[in-house]
C-alpha cells in the first residue's frame, strides 16, 4: 500500500514538472537573420527555444526584463543538439548576453529560466529574447 502512495506521487509530481515546461520552435523570417521572442516564466517555469543552424555559425542571444512583480532574475542557457541539460553557455555565470561560435550541426535549445526568490516564491518574469544566428 505504501510502495503504490509513493509511486502515486512520483508520477504525479513528474507530470507536474512536465506541465511547467513549455517550448517553442524559432524560425526567422525569409532574408532575416534574426528574431526577437517575448514570454513570461513563473516560479519553476522553464522556456525551451529550438532554433536549427549549423557548425561555425555565430549565435547572438540577449535576454531583457520587460516586467515583473519580483526581483527580475531571469536567466538563459544554450544547450548544444543531443543535449540532456548540459549547457554550452550558462547565463547565470555569463551574464545575459551571448555570443558564441556553434560548434556542431543541428537544433540548439536556449532555455529561459528563474533563479533565487523569484522562483521559490513562484514570482513572474516578462521578457524579451534576441536571437540571431549569422
């Protein structure tokens, strides 16, 4: 009886965390290199962005608080293809703003996420995102 509780609520709290996370494929207007996303996280909330390019192209991200009603506290990272979480850009170490050289083929994922109090205390975070690759 226990055992069946637990795995009750494992499943329940995974499909919770599954219900938090959205995701949006980008893809730029004809003869655009680049485009601008906007969106709002709460609390444990996280945004995946799949964008497809290739190695050696440059990626250009910049991430801007548009309104919130905590601290503001948003982040991104730029996770390569294939990959289960592990970044190749971590925004809460290297700030939000990002240039880097792709280094392989495929669909890179920029997440948006919360940090601190924000997310504990379940706070909202609008913002914008500029994405370019060239």
């Amino acid at each position: 009886m226990k055992a069946r509780l637990f795995l009750s609520i494992l499943i329940t709290g995974i499909a919770c965390a599954a219900w938090a996370q959205r995701a949006a494929e980008v893809k730029f207007e004809r003869g655009n290199y680049g485009t601008m996303v906007s969106g709002t996280i709460t609390g444990d909330e996280y945004f995946d962005y799949t964008l497809g390019a290739q190695s050696g192209q440059e990626m250009f991200a910049d991430l801007k608080v548009s309104d919130t009603n905590g601290n503001g506290v948003i982040y991104f990272n730029i996770l390569p293809p294939g990959s289960d979480g592990e970044a190749i850009y971590i925004g809460s170490i290297n700030g939000n703003t990002a240039r880097i050289e792709l280094p392989e083929d495929g669909d890179y994922t920029i997440r948006v996420y919360l940090m601190g109090n924000d997310r504990d205390a379940g706070k909202t975070v609008g913002y914008n995102l500029d994405l370019s690759i060239q």
